[in-house]
C-alpha cells in the first residue's frame, strides 16, 4: 500500500495569513519546506498505486492534488484516480476542499451520520456542481484496502448546528494483500484502551501533533485555549504511550502553526510512509 501526507498542519496552515508567532515568522521568511511550511491536513492512501483515496478534503486540496503525480488525471479526459474521500471529522479544515472538488464528475464521500448530518449545508452546495454521494464507512475501499473505523473524540465543529456521537474518527486502513496497515488518528482528545487496541500491530501511524504542550497556544499567541479543550492530546503525552508498541513506527501530524517541532517522527508535505 501507498500513504502519502499531503499536508501536515492544522487548521490555518504555517504560516497562516495573520499569524506572526515565531514559526509562522520563521515559515514566512522562505517558503522552502525545511523551514517549517506546511499545509492543512490531508493524506493519500492506495492499495495498488493506482486507486486513491484521500483522507479529508483540506482547504489547500487543489494545490496538494495538482503537485502530485499519483493524483494526475486520464488517461481518459475527465478520468481521475482518486475514488473517494474518508471524513475523519466535519471540521472545516478537513472538509472545505470538497467544495473545491466540484468539478468531479461525481464524488464518493465516506463519513459517519453525525458528519454527514452536519455538512448538510455543503451538501446542498455541492449538489449543484457535482453527482455526490455521502456514505458510511464500508470495510473495502476499491483498489484492495481494508477499512476500521474508531470513534475517538465527540466534539462538535462551532459551526454545526446538528447532533450525534461520531464526530471524530480514527482510520485503520489495511492492504487486503501484504497485510501492512496504516492507522490515521490526528485529531485524538485521549489514548483510551480501545485505542491502544486499535493501533496494535499496526505498520505506521499518524498521531495527533496539533500542539507539543497542554498550554502551548496560550504561551504563543496569548489566545485562550488549552490543547485538552479544543480535543487535542498533546505530543508530550501520547509520546509515553508509544513504547508499549515497539514494532509499530509512529509520526506526528496536524501541527499547528505555533508547534515548532521538528524531527524523524514529524510528518512533512509529501512524505511517503515506507509501507508494503
Ligand atoms: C481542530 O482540529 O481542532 C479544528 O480544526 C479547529 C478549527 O479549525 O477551528
Ligand atoms: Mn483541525
Ligand atoms: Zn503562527
């Protein structure tokens, strides 16, 4: 199976248009990748390299769609390889790029009711442009990937109106073939026993790197808001947790533009996950 990160940061990006925290500063002064630039939250999976799916649909899609060469179009006019979307949440930064997709001939959408519920709204919009179809999550995806889904957090976007239980998602996707799995968790308010169950054996796994430390927002930009508090468990606390799977590699992604870390374990834009 193939996994490539398409975009590593959080909501905003780095830098984000009005953010002058020092790594936003630092992002800004060259827009070379080694130092810092990253955009928003999206990875490409495939079985067989030729069937893609995406999981979320970033605000910064159609840049990280045309910059990859997997994801190019034809041979026929209007033939893409990407088959469908997985929604791990309804945020906004993970689901704006759908409206940017509206030029499909028709999109596959797979989300829980709660998300679905909730994107109602881009629905309708998108119903304009484009054939597109909400579903939930089915245990094959085309191009021999196997599919779990865990429901991990239960916040709400700010903008949504409707109800529900499954807001957040964990995806542990599986080559039907080789076996190599991938797990996908970057929004995870609390290791839990189930989710430590869900990430055994697993190949790689992208973790939530949003923020390094509990009170980071606060001590860089003086906005409120504690990582716990926006559903984000920080790196210094899911690192304890990693040694109880040795054979699994993990990496952080989702950073957020006032996250400075840096590293092997810290997922990059256009990282290609070494997976069978
Ligand atoms: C999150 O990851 O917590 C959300 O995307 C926050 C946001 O964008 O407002
Ligand atoms: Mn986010
Ligand atoms: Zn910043």
């Amino acid at each position: 199976m193939r996994v490539r990160i398409l975009g590593s940061a959080a909501g905003g990006g780095c830098p984000q248009w009005n953010c002058a925290c020092p790594v936003c500063e630092a992002a800004r002064v060259t827009s070379r990748p080694e130092t810092g630039t990253r955009t928003q939250d999206s990875v490409a999976v495939s079985g067989d390299g030729r069937i893609w799916h995406l999981v979320n649909a970033s605000p910064d899609i159609r840049t990280q769609l045309v910059t990859t060469a997997e994801l190019a179009p034809g041979p026929g006019l209007r033939q893409t390889p990407l088959s469908s979307v997985l929604l791990t949440t309804a945020e906004l930064d993970h689901t704006i790029g759908l409206l940017s997709l509206r030029e499909a001939i028709e999109l596959t959408v797979h989300a829980t009711a709660t998300v679905t519920a909730a994107l109602e709204p881009m629905r309708q919009m998108l119903a304009a442009y484009t054939s597109v179809d909400f579903r939930p999550f089915e245990p094959e995806l085309p191009g021999g990937l196997t599919l779990r889904r865990l429901t991990v957090g239960a916040k709400r976007p700010r903008y949504a109106t409707t109800t529900g239980d499954d807001w957040v998602s964990a995806l542990r996707l599986t080559d039907a073939r080789s076996g190599s799995s991938f797990v996908y968790a970057t929004c995870l308010p609390a290791w839990t026993e189930e989710f430590d169950e869900f990430v055994a054996g697993a190949d790689e796994v992208l973790l939530d790197g949003t923020f390094g430390s509990d009170d980071e927002l606060t001590r860089s930009t003086g906005r409120p808001g504690s990582a716990a508090s926006m559903g984000h468990l920080p790196i210094v606390a899911s690192r304890e947790r990693l040694a109880r799977h040795p054979g699994t590699r993990f990496r952080y992604g989702h950073l957020n533009n006032t996250n400075p870390a840096a590293g092997p374990d810290i997922a990059t834009d256009g990282l290609d996950l070494p997976l069978r």
